[in-house]
C-alpha cells in the first residue's frame, strides 16, 4: 500500500543548509506523468505526483528544462529563459507546483543552462545578423582560418566541429554541443549580468536552488587546438571512446579560471536568498579536482557532481579510488553524488543488476551512504532496467548520429510506469513521446506499492532510516582498504559512529568486525549482514549497518 511520508526528519526543509545532506528527485518532465492527454508529461502531471514524491522520503526535486524551447536537445536549448514552454503548461502552473511542493515539505530545485541557449533565443537571432550589433559579442564570435577553416580543432560533444559557420557575419560561432545550441559568452560583461537576471526572476517565484547544467562550460580559454589524447578512453559525460570528442584533452575550450569569478558572483546572488543552493554539473578530464575547486571556501557552489559514478565500473575497487579521492582533494567542500539520470544507461543495465534485488538494494545503500548530497533520477527507485528502443523510434540527436554503436539517451528517458494494466503504464492517454517497455509494465508502482519487499518499499524505508541517523546525513566519512570485494567505512557525527560494510560479490564473507559492533534495531530489515562477537558475516550482495562506540583506542577496521 501507499506509505506516508516519515515525519522524523534530521535534514527535512529545515534551515538554510537544508541541502547538505539531502535526497534530491530529479524529475525529467516529459516523461513522469501527462496530465493533458497529448502524450507529453506536463507540470499539472507533477503536482499530481508530489504525494508518490513525498512518500519517498526525499528532501527536494530537481525538475530537467521546461522552459520555452524549439526541444531540438529537449528542453536543454532555451529560446526563453523566464517562462513554461506550452507543452508543459503555464508559469501559474509553476507557481502552484512550487506551492504544493512547499506544502508537502518539498523544496523546489530547477535547471539553469547557463553556459549556452538556443539559436532561436532573440538574443542569438540579434547577435547573428551583424558584427556591430548591440549583443554583437554576446556569443563566441570567430574569423576563418586563412583557408576557411575553424578558428580551433575544438569538437562537439554530440560530434563534430564545436564551430559553426554563418553566412550573416561570415564567422564561426561556438557550439560545445549541438550546432542548434550556441555558447554564450561569459567573458562579455552584460552576459553575465543578463544570466543573474535570469536566475533571480526564478528566485522572486519561489524556487531553492538550481542544478547547473554543464557549468564548467561558461567560459572559453584562448582560441587554440586542444591537445590529442594520449589514450583514447571512455570520457565524462558519457562521451563513449568511439565519439572524437574523447580524443583530445580539453584545455582550451571549458574549465577555465575566469569561471571561478562568474561562480562567485552568482553565489552571492544566491546568498541574497537564505535557504538557496546549487548543485553544479561538471564534466572534465579532472572532474573530482574541479568538483572540490568549485564547492571549497563557501564562497561558489554549494555542491558539484560528476559523471564518475556514472560509469560503466561498478567493481568496489573503482568505487573506493573514487570516493577516497573525492574525500582527500575536496577540503571543506561539499560533493553530490549521483548513480543515474537523463544522460547515461539506466542503472541496473549499466551495472548488471536487471531483476537483481539484493544487488540494486546493495547500489541503494552504497549511494545512500555517502558523505555528501544525493541525485536520485526517476525510475531508479524502481529498478527500471535500460528501454531498448529500434532507430525507428530515437529522437535523441546523440543517438541517431552514433547509431549503432550508441543508441543515445532514449532508452533512460522512456515514461514513468504507474500502473501495470493500464494502457501506456498510466502515463498518458494517448500515444507516449517515447515508448513504454513491456519489461517496465511488471515494475509500475502499483504492483511495487503491493509487495513489502518491493525495491520502492526498500528505497523508502532506507531514506526514512537515514532520516533518523544523523552520521548518514551529514557525517565525516573514513574508508578503509577493499578486500575480497567488500567496501567498508565508517560515517561519524558527534559522538556517533556508524560501520557501514557492502559486499560486492556473490560470495558469502566473513570479516573482523569491533567487538562492540551492533546492529541498529531500527534498521531495515534487509540490512542482512549478521554482527555477532566480532565477526560479521555477509551474504552475496549483502549490506550492514551497525553503531559502534568511538573510543581513543579505535584502531582501523579489518586492516
């Protein structure tokens, strides 16, 4: 049955550091719930939702563009920064879904794509019809080289040369990703000026805090050839080793230090709203060092997450390299971590968990776990493997271009399944944007809400538990070394110390564990390792949790 919402909050709505710590929903519009019959979820379909949200017992949500938009890139390619694109409804919409959000103990966190907007914004259309414009050099404007080539070797994310050519001004224009979408240029003050203008309109209605869409992107460095690559590896943002833009190193064309004064800037902006955050995009060849360059010293970011956990490495001594350097580079910044969203394979295909419970309530615990903030993508809490969709039926521009080796981001996109019997899974009434897959009919919430040991009713019971625990929330974390594919580590906050242990192999282990290590009466059941006079024994795919007392003697765990 449906569960209410847990009303022991630790992090909860209160104060203004209310995102340290929190579980955030992201919510990708077109695809949750349509309220309008065309097929296409819609912000009335949201607030329709927000009881199913709130029972999660997450903190926020985070809802993916839907402003005003061609939707060449879905929403990702603004053409009007201040207002709801039709298909998603009005701004009074928006205003009651934040209200209803707010009465449900739900804070409301939107995307800003900052670092460029659509061809059709009028400040482009402006910019594009002459060199002496007044927003002449409100995007990144280039000669030719002498043979008419583009000014740099830079590529496209979605493949390609990151350079346009125009007949209007006979220059290049800048494109980090799709030719529809321009890069503004932040190295022009009045752009940055007009992009804080755009983020307190946002703040005026109500909204606490913004996901930044590839924030590192802002600003572009001298306009000279990347270096190439040496190994031409897998790359953030998902960019696969047969996509071009994975082999070179990206010095020149994102990640700049000029960035770090625009971050500054629009830090104090949100400053002048107590209780706002933001959570910052990053991908780059050093993602973790950026993450912690961005969110250190409380005066940029309030948080960052990366794409190094959204990877196909799932082994835990991948994970561990991570997250130890993450904790050793970051100082007094705080990370948001993430193992899914819009962009990348579904998580149980990606980490070979399909209709594997014990292993997707194991990646539940571990993401859960961490000392940070967390990005929780629709569909995860429901175990939704990757849709596997034909040509015929992409629309995602990446996927299309690298057919067949890529199949793009469709298949971690399709509609939310509410209802196992109903046409189309009770997403809409009318034919979907993209298919629902007979293979997410048997996952819908209704058939999960039904079964206790569901893996909603584990999302649910876990994130209620971690709201009772404070060294979850918002705990000091220490890791210690992996054997025999078990991740161990400890979270600590006053005088509590949590030992938190996930097994990530198919065999069952048995570890040293403190004498004094006991198990937490008010866990979840399937917290399945046993703690008994200092040995712990865990199954395949097993996870544990125990409180132990710190004292001065603490020696490291199982070392």
């Amino acid at each position: 049955m449906m569960q209410t919402p847990s009303t022991s909050h630790y992090v909860g709505s209160q104060g203004a550091d209310w995102w340290r710590g929190a579980v955030i929903y992201q919510i990708y519009p077109r695809s949750f719930m349509d309220s309008h019959g065309d097929g296409i979820g819609d912000l009335k379909g949201v607030i329709d939702k927000l009881d199913y949200i709130a029972s999660l017992n997450v903190d926020a949500i985070w809802l993916s563009p839907f402003f005003t938009s061609p939707m060449k890139d879905f929403g990702y390619d603004i053409s009007n920064y201040r207002d709801v694109d039709p298909m998603f409804g009005t701004l009074e919409d928006f205003d009651r879904l934040v209200e209803a959000a707010h009465a449900r103990g739900l804070k409301v966190t939107i995307d800003q794509v900052m670092s460029h907007s659509s061809d059709q914004h009028a400040w482009f259309e402006e910019s594009r019809q002459s060199r002496d414009n007044p927003k002449a050099d409100w995007y990144v404007w280039a000669d030719p080289k002498p043979d008419g080539a583009p000014p740099t070797n830079w590529q496209s994310v979605f493949g390609g040369s990151a350079w346009q050519w125009d007949t209007r001004r006979c220059q290049y224009y800048l494109h980090n990703f799709l030719a529809s979408q321009p890069d503004l240029n932040f190295r022009t003050p009045a752009v940055v000026d007009a992009m804080l203008e755009e983020v307190r309109f946002w703040l005026e209605r109500g909204v606490d805090g913004f996901r930044l869409d590839a924030v590192n992107f802002c600003t572009h460095g001298e306009l000279k050839d990347n270096p190439p690559r040496q190994e031409i590896i897998e790359s953030f943002l998902g960019v696969r080793p047969d996509n071009p833009y994975g082999y070179q190193l990206h010095q020149y064309d994102k990640t700049q230090p000029e960035n770090l004064l625009f971050l500054e800037r629009l830090r104090a902006l949100l400053d002048e709203y107590p209780g706002t955050t933001s959570v910052g995009e990053v991908g780059d060849d050093d993602a973790l060092g950026v993450m912690a360059e961005y969110s250190q010293g409380g005066k940029r970011l309030h948080m960052c997450y990366s794409f190094n956990l959204l990877t196909d490495k799932a082994d835990p001594g991948y994970l561990h390299e991570t997250l130890t350097e993450m904790e050793a580079r970051i100082g007094d910044g705080w990370p948001c971590w993430a193992l899914g969203n819009h962009d990348v394979t579904r998580l149980a295909t990606r980490w070979q968990a399909e209709g594997q419970l014990e292993k997707l309530r194991l990646y539940l615990v571990f993401l859960f776990s961490q000392r940070g903030s967390v990005c929780l993508y629709q569909g995860e809490e429901l175990g939704l493997p990757e849709a596997q969709l034909t040509f015929e039926q992409l629309v995602d521009p990446a996927g299309i271009t690298f057919w067949p080796a890529y199949k793009g981001r469709d298949g971690c996109r399709t509609p939310h399944p509410w209802q196992a019997d109903a046409r189309y899974a009770g997403f809409s009434s009318a034919t979907p944007w993209l298919p629902v897959p007979d293979s997410h009919a048997s996952l819908a919430v209704d058939q999960q809400e039904q079964d206790a040991d569901s893996l909603l009713n584990a999302y649910r019971a876990f994130l209620a538990f971690r709201r009772t625990q404070p060294a979850l929330v918002k705990g000091e974390v220490r890791y210690h070394p992996v054997r025999d594919e078990v991740l161990c580590f400890e979270r600590t906050y006053q005088q509590t110390r949590l030992l938190v242990a996930l097994n990530f192999s198919d065999q069952t282990v048995t570890r040293t564990a403190p004498e004094r290590a006991e198990a937490l009466d008010d866990a979840p059941k399937w917290l399945n390792g046993e703690w008994q006079a200092g040995t712990l024994t865990l199954p395949p795919f097993g996870v544990a949790i125990a409180r132990c007392p710190q004292t001065q003697e603490d020696a490291p765990w199982d070392v």
